[in-house]
C-alpha cells in the first residue's frame, strides 16, 4: 500500500512525541485512552506495561508491573475510571481513577471451552504469538467468557461490553457489578459478506465493541467489516471496505475512528460515510504504521495510534483542518 490521505480532514505527525526513560521500551502498543485532562494512557507488552503521558510526551506515572502480563485492551470512562483487557490471563479488570482495584471479570489462568485445540488451528509465524486463529465456522463453537478476550467498553448506564475473539466469537455484556447479561455472535469467516451462513452476527476474530447512542458497533476483524447491533444483540447493518479493524472509539462529537491492522485509520461518521482516510506502506518511519491496534482522540483533535507488530510504538498526529 500506497502511502494515501483521502477525506476533508487534515493531520499532521507530531514528530517525537512520547519521551521513554532511558533503558524502557515501548513494547507491543495494545491500547491507548485519553482522559479527561488530556493525559494519555497506554498499555503495552513490555516491562512496564501501563504508561501515562501529559499531552506533550512527558512521562507523568507508571504501574501495572506484576499486574498485567498481556496487555490488549482498554478504555476509560468521563470519569477516567480505567478498564483493562489482559489478553492471555483471560480476565478484564476494572480500577478506579486513583488506581484501586474495583471488578474483576473472569477467572485469572482459566479458558472456556470454544472447541480450540493450538496443534489444529494455530499456525507459525506472526499470528502464533498474536493468539493464534480463532474458531471458524466447521471446526469450534461459540463459548461463554473468555477465552483471548480482545477488547472493553462501558455503555450509558455503566454496562460493561467485551469483545471474546481470538479463540471466541462472542460480544458479552455485563451489568455494572459484573453479572453477566447476555452473550451473542457464532464463528464464522464470510466469503460473501451478505449471506446468512457467515454474515450477520457471524464473527472471526471480533476485535473491539463500542456502544453509542443505541447502537453496538462491533469489529470483525479478519471479516475486514464493522457489524452493527442493538444493546440486545439484535442485527441493524454493517459497513465493509475496512483492512483488518482493531479498534473502535467514537468521541463526543459522534465521530467514529477505527484503527485497522493493515496500517490505515479511518474516520467516520455515524452512517459509516468516510470522513479522512490515512494508510501506508508497511514500515517503520516515522508517519507511517506497522500494525495499528488502537486509537483515541484529545479534546483538541488530536489522533494517537497505537501500534504492534514491528511497529511497537504510540504516534500522534494532531488536527490542522
């Protein structure tokens, strides 16, 4: 791919951004959030997984060491109440804004049972220290909470969403206190996208989830396409033309962004209309990506992305126009 830029928005990199302490590394960038002071929060696969940031790069605080082991996963809440998703532990943990735990979702080391076997179904090279392919339609079956749960986000009332998709093909929603609620979605790797054996409400690797305004978007990542449901599992539409999406964020203004892992993020409005475009050629210069997994906005406008893969980094890219 191309470098390319299409939309009426304008971004420009900021050069440098996020200054690491000697000797630390940025790691696999698994997620990024904004609060409500504008610092920036990451978490990443390194030694010290959880990072705040002011908005200028400065390292304000850390933790998170002995705590979390892969990080995948976040979001924060108005309140900057932070939720995390540590992928191969199998559990979402919830903690409050001076850094006190509060929930734990699932059970730390313990998988449900979707029919994954790792010597069947997963393959060599980068997707084996990804998590390995998740269940498809023939070979396993949709399963309760978690097995690789990929994603979190809080709803209006405080209800809990969490996308289970590397070797589940579930969107479950909890309660507040952490009851579970409901589960939807079924494997299934769509060929023609439209059709019923794999297209509405079937999932291969669900990504991310995000409710908004009555809609639950969800992303379907190796389906390249974004469902949309209601808060009861109904299916409303979906928008396809995406690259692999990692995460969804909608901010105040009703403005989607969706990172997508074949080096692109996307703007969109509620219809799914493109509003700016950005992509690359796979590589590790500065501007460009290498396997972007989350994205979060500033209240200026500002875009950060999160990277994995060989990009292991967080760029920022503030809005000009």
């Amino acid at each position: 791919m191309a470098i390319t830029e299409e939309g009426i928005r304008k971004y420009e990199l900021v050069k440098g951004w996020g200054q690491l302490p000697d000797g630390w590394a940025w790691g696999q960038v698994g997620a990024v959030c904004v609060d409500s002071e504008d610092n920036v929060h990451i978490f990443t696969r390194a030694e010290h997984p959880y990072v705040i940031f002011d908005k200028n790069g400065k390292v304000l605080d850390h933790w998170g060491e002995g705590i979390f082991e892969d990080a995948h996963g976040m979001c924060i809440t108005a309140d900057d109440t932070l939720y995390f998703v540590d992928r191969q532990p199998q559990i979402v943990l919830k903690f409050n804004k001076q850094g006190r735990h509060r929930l734990t979702l699932g059970k730390r080391g313990e998988h449900s049972d979707t029919g994954y076997t790792r010597e069947e179904r997963e393959p060599a090279g980068p997707l084996a220290s990804g998590g390995g392919l998740p269940v498809t339609n023939g070979v396993g079956y949709a399963g309760p909470p978690f097995y690789h749960p990929t994603d979190v986000s809080i709803g209006p009332s405080g209800e809990i969403y969490v996308s289970d998709g590397y070797r589940n093909a579930r969107v479950h929603k909890y309660a507040p206190d952490g009851t579970l609620l409901m589960s939807w979605g079924e494997p299934g790797h769509a060929r023609d996208l439209r059709d019923t054996k794999d297209g509405p409400g079937k999932f291969h690797t669900v990504h991310s989830v995000w409710e908004h305004k009555g809609k639950v978007y969800v992303a379907d990542r190796e389906n390249n396409r974004i469902q949309i449901f209601t808060p009861e599992g109904k299916f409303l539409d979906m928008w396809t033309g995406f690259l692999r999406p990692t995460k969804i964020y909608v901010d105040r203004e009703d403005v989607m962004y969706v990172s997508e892992l074949e080096d692109r993020y996307s703007v969109v409005d509620l219809e799914g209309n493109v509003l700016y475009r950005y992509g690359s050629e796979r590589s590790n210069e500065p501007g460009k990506f290498w396997g972007p997994h989350g994205i979060w906005t500033d209240s200026e406008g500002s875009v950060y992305v999160a990277e994995v893969l060989n990009g292991q980094r967080l760029q920022k890219f503030a809005r000009v126009k």
